[in-house]
C-alpha cells in the first residue's frame, strides 16, 4: 500500500516538472510568434498586400445565417486551425 501511494506521488510530481518545463519554453515562442506576426502585418500593410479571404468563410456566413453557430464554430475552426474558444468568439463576432 505505501509503496504504491509513493509510486503514484513520484508520478504525480513528474508530471507536474513536465508540465512547468514545457510551459516555460512554450511562452517565450509564443510572444515570438506574436511579434512576428505583427511584423509580416505592418509588412503587409506598407506594402498595400491585402491577404485573400477563404471562399470558405462564405461558408461560416451562411451557416449562421441558417442559425447553426455550432456548424460554423467547426467550419471555422477547419479553415483558420483556431482553438474553441478563439473560434466562438470569431463566430460570435461575425454574427453581429
């Protein structure tokens, strides 16, 4: 019994260092990221380079116009790879 209880710490603990570890090297990439992005944007905008619309997004449209939030939460999601939570509030956004 001790020796299980023990075991099943030592693994609790491990996968607590594991998940510290990775959040801390995924937030510095993170920021990176969002910096680089609002870079290519500023780039983009000086240059007068407009990024094309995903015919896709007409899709989303309609299906909120046939009140299926849900349908277009994942068609969203498909075309632009946005988490859930990022997506609903894109789509609750576009329905306004």
């Amino acid at each position: 019994m001790d020796t299980t209880l023990i075991a099943v710490a030592v693994l609790v603990l491990a996968v607590a260092l594991l998940a510290s570890s990775l959040d801390r090297r995924t937030k510095p990439l993170e920021r990176r990221m969002a910096r680089l992005e609002q870079r290519v944007d500023l780039l983009m905008a000086h240059l007068g380079v407009e990024e094309p619309a995903d015919p896709r997004m007409a899709e989303v449209d309609a299906l909120l116009a046939e009140k299926k939030p849900i349908a277009a939460i994942k068609v969203y999601r498909e075309v632009t790879g946005a988490g859930l939570v990022e997506a609903k509030e894109a789509v609750e956004r576009r329905m306004r």
